[in-house]
C-alpha cells in the first residue's frame, strides 16, 4: 500500500487512487496515521466479519412540470447524493422526479480497507475483480425500495456514475432474472437504464444464469439501456465499459445505446448529460412542460 500527501494540492494517494482531503496540519498527520492503522489491521487479518451497514442521507429532486417518471440516480465511489442531486436539479427534464441516496461509509478493498461511502466492497473498478455479491444485493434492494412506493403510473428507472453505474446495471439483471444474487424475489418493474463510466458486475456468471430461461431473455430485450463512457477514462477503463455494453448485448439487452466521448476521462461532460436527456425523454415518453 502507497500513502503520499500532496502538501500543497491536500490529496491523498491510496493504493494509487488520488483523494482529496480538507483538513491540514495536525488534522492530516491524523487520517494518515488512521488510515495507516486502518490498513495494517485490515489487510494484516485477511478478512473482516460482515456487519449492517447504514445508508446515508437522500436527496430527492421534485418534477417541476407532470410527473411522469422517477428515477433513482447513485453517486460513485467516495461520493455523497447531494452531488449529482444539485447536477440533475439543472437538467430540463421536467416530468422526472429524482432520488439520490447516499451509499454506506464501509471499508473498501482498493483503498487498503479505509472507510468511504461506497455500494459494494471493491478491489478492481472492472468486471475483472471479485464480486461483492451480498454488498450488491444490499443496494440493489436498497434501489428498489425506493422505487416500490412510487405511484403505479409512474415509469421507473436506475441510473449511475461510476460505481453508481455498476449498481444500475446490476439491478438491470435482477430485474430481467427475476431475482437478486441471493435468489430473493426482485419485483420493481424498470423501464430504463442509464450508466456512465461504469461496468458490468457479475458479468462472468450472467451468461450462465440466463441459460434456459425465456422469460429472462424476453424481459431484457424490452428493457432500455443507456452506457456512455470517456475513451480517456483512468479510473474504469474504457475497455471495461465497451465489454460490460458487449457482455450485455450478447445475453439479450437489444435495445442499448453505448456512446463513446473521445478524451473524456473520469467524468461527465454537457455533449454526455445531452445525450442522457435526449435519451430518457424518448425512451420515457416525456412531455415536457406542455401538462
């Protein structure tokens, strides 16, 4: 494990992921020695006893013309609701109400075991690390029960950044499998998804799990998705977003749009949030302001 601070620039290198910290002076001296402590009693023990962990604030986003749809939108790894609440206030999207929540502050396995808001236990930012299944179930259901007491007539949709992407579209295959990683029932009925900079978890096993079943395969045919991603992304490939869109296309998700922003790194751009606007308002039928 690598720990360096920028002195002047106040960020924190952690197993080669840049943070950004606000304190200074003795204040650092102390997260480094935590974090430090943290990571030797972590990783030293080779595994941690799984407990509860609890969500945080969220942030919901009223329409301001008829409401016609909702949409749960997750932050990304290290991040708060109120980010992308304040991001998607500004869109012109005025019959989608929006719901951001917070994910748990656990610890994380790319960050040496230190503590951060994150949706699931992560090694590898790719379809290539190992999957947290029961953090994934724990979201996933999170998600879904905030989308389980929207009215009957309101079309409902996940969407993402990041990590927060990788929780859409992994809530995109319980939704066509019927069922959640543990094989609970998953009954929210989805009717699009969005996901930027993201990846596909579980997508190893996916293939197999659909194996045989019609339903499955019907279900994701009719199911929208929307993947964009930066060709200059740093964080989570650009390859791991194009093999996450081809992962899915092969096992039935006909109806999905994977757009590339040529240079775009870890982040979203306005041609990026146009397109998610266009996208949502045909795919959900939107009326605008008209009603």
């Amino acid at each position: 494990m690598v720990i360096n601070r920028d002195s002047e620039n106040q960020f924190l290198f952690i197993a080669g992921t840049q943070l950004n910290i606000e304190t200074s002076g003795f204040g650092s001296v102390i997260i480094l020695l935590l974090i430090m402590s943290y990571s030797s009693t972590t990783m030293g023990s080779g595994s941690q006893s799984r407990r509860p962990f609890e969500f945080g604030r969220t942030h919901v986003v009223r329409p301001k013309g008829k409401h016609q749809a909702t949409i749960v939108w997750l932050h990304g790894l290290s991040d708060k609701g109120s980010s992308w609440s304040q991001l998607l206030e500004t869109l012109p999207l005025p019959n989608i109400k929006w719901i951001c929540p917070t994910a748990p502050t656990r610890p994380v396995a790319i960050f040496g075991g230190y503590p951060c808001t994150a949706w699931f236990d992560v090694g590898d930012l790719s379809e290539d690390g190992p999957d947290d299944l029961e953090g994934l179930d724990a979201s996933a259901a999170h998600v879904a029960n905030l989308l389980s007491t929207e009215p009957a007539d309101i079309k409902l949709g996940i969407g993402g950044f990041s990590m927060g992407a990788a929780i859409a579209l992994y809530s995109a295959t319980c939704r066509i499998l019927g069922q959640y990683g543990n094989g609970n029932p998953y009954s929210v009925n989805l009717s699009a998804i969005v996901g930027l900079s993201g990846w596909l978890p579980c997508s190893r096993t996916l293939k197999s799990r659909m194996e045989g079943s019609r339903e499955a395969t019907r279900r994701a045919a009719s199911l929208p998705i929307l993947l964009c991603h930066g060709s200059g992304d740093d964080v989570v490939a650009y390859k791991h977003g194009e093999r996450s869109a081809q992962t899915l296309n092969s096992v039935g998700f006909r109806d999905l749009t994977f757009r590339c922003y040529n240079g775009v790194g870890h982040y979203t751009v306005p041609e990026e949030m146009d397109e998610v606007r266009n996208w949502l308002t045909a795919r959900l039928e939107l009326e605008g302001l008209r009603a």
